[in-house]
C-alpha cells in the first residue's frame, strides 16, 4: 500500500501550475496549510517565488518554479523536481488557463492559439509529464481544472469553451485508459473572483464581466476545497468530477 493512503495531504507531494494568482494560488495555500509539500509553477516567477516564502514562513514545505505550461520541457522540469527533491509527485494540478473570449467575428486568431496553447496544449503537457512518473510509481492523480465552460457554451466563448470541453474529454478518456493506480479529476468552476477577465480586450465587454464578477463569483477558495476534497479522498475513491458554481449563476 502506497503511504499515500494513510494520511491524506499530509503526505503528499503536490504540483500545481497557474499559481502566481487566483484559483492556483489558493490552491497551493490551501493543501500547504493541510500539510502538502507544494511545487508551485506560473510564469510570473517573482509572485510564485514569493508564495512559496510565504508558506515556507507558516511552517510548509514549497519550491517555486518559472514554469510556461506551452512548453512541455518546463512541465517535466516542475515533475523532475517533486521526485528529486521530495521522492515523488502524488498530485498534478493543472490549474493554468487563460480566457480571452470575444466573439468570433472578431476574429481575434493569435487569442484563439493563445488559449488552445495554455488550456489545451497545457494540459496536456502536464499529462505528458507525469502520467510514466505515476505509471513507474504505481500511483498518483492528476486533477485538472476545467470550466462550466465545458458544460455549456455561450456567445463569445466558443473557443474558451472548445478548449474546456476537450480537457474534460482527454481527462475522461485518461480515466478509462489508466486504470486503477491512477485517479483523475476535473474541477469545473464557474465564475470565480479572481484576474482572469483581464484578458479581454474589448474594454466593453470586459467592464460587463468585471460587474457581473463582482456582484457574484465565488472566492477562489470554495475552488481550492473542492481540489483539496477530491485529494484527501482514500486511494480507491476517484472523484472524477466536481462542478462549483455561485448559487446567483444560470
Ligand atoms: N475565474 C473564473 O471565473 C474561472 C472560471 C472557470 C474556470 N477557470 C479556470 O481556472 C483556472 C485558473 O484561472 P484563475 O481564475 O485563477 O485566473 P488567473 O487569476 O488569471 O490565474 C491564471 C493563472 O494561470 C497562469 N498562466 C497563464 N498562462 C500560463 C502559461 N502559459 N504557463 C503557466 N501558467 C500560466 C497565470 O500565471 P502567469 O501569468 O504568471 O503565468 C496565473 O497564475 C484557469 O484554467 C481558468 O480557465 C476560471
């Protein structure tokens, strides 16, 4: 039996990427503070450096890494590092995403790469990276964070909602294709109060978006319980989806 069973997070080796702000960053705080050692990537090293401080300062056990999920090296360089410095990666969180969402008609093509590279390609990646480490280990889970996105598309999220929903297919077809050593999860927010409407360029629709995400997204923490939830599970038990929307959306 692996240790992984006995106690929860405590344990646990934890990767998680798209932390330097948001639903990453709570993440990482949140499994930290529940005894996980965290591995922290984002591309804006100097906020993923200075989190890492911050847990180290409470107590916890976290690296940070300059991570750019499109490139598949730095995935396997985030993986490398759970298993150097701490003896294996229990967890993979692939939390970065980006939403630049516009109608089509704007055709806005290098935003539509940007997001099939960073939420797609992403994704991927990290599986790249830690499905042979969790194969030669005979554990691990990756928990992969999605979208209501990939439940239901809407006007000027085509693209957005193209990318989500294929990480919930890849991830389901993982789960079939695994087997019983290996957990999978999707967690699908809805929307959440944290940067990610900057991204839009149209000033219009993203003051819309700043409005209706101030009158009623969630705090990124009820996102890092549900991730925190479907880690702390026994081993046998695969938490394969979670959908967390605010009670106020349709
Ligand atoms: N907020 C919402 O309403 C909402 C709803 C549903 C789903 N989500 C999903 O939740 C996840 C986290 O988003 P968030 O809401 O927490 O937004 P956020 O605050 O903008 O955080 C996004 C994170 O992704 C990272 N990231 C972006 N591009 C990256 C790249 N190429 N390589 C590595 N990291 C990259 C960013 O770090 P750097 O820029 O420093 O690299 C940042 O840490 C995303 O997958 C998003 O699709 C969000």
């Amino acid at each position: 039996m692996p240790d992984t069973e006995k106690t929860g997070t405590r344990t646990k080796v934890i990767a998680i990427t798209g932390t330097s702000s948001g639903i990453g960053r709570a993440t990482a705080l949140a499994l930290a503070a529940a005894g996980a050692t965290v591995v922290l990537g984002a591309r804006r090293s100097d906020r993923v450096e200075q989190l890492a401080g911050e847990i180290r300062e409470r107590g916890g056990r976290a690296v940070a890494l300059a991570t750019d999920v499109r490139r598949r090296d730095d995935l396997i360089r985030m993986v490398d590092t759970a298993v150097t410095e701490f003896g294996r990666l229990d967890v993979l969180v692939n939390n970065a995403g980006i939403g630049p969402i516009s109608p089509l008609d704007d055709l806005r093509v290098d935003e539509w790469d940007d997001m099939i590279d960073v939420n797609l390609r992403g994704v991927l990646h990290g599986i790249a990276a830690a499905l042979p480490v969790f194969r030669h280990q005979g554990f691990g889970h990756l928990v992969t964070v999605a979208s209501t996105a990939a439940y239901r598309t809407v006007p000027g999220q085509a693209v957005y909602s193209a990318t989500k929903t294929a990480v919930r297919t890849v991830c389901e077809g993982l789960r079939q294709e695994v087997g019983e050593t290996v957990r999978v999860t999707v967690v699908s927010p809805g929307f959440v109060h944290t940067d990610f409407v900057n991204a839009v360029a149209d000033p219009h629709a993203r003051a819309a978006l700043v409005a209706s995400r101030d009158a009623m997204a969630l705090d990124p923490a009820a996102i890092a319980d549900a991730i925190a939830y479907a880690v702390t599970q026994p081993d046998q038990v695969d938490i394969n989806e979670i959908v967390v929307r605010p009670t106020a959306q349709r």
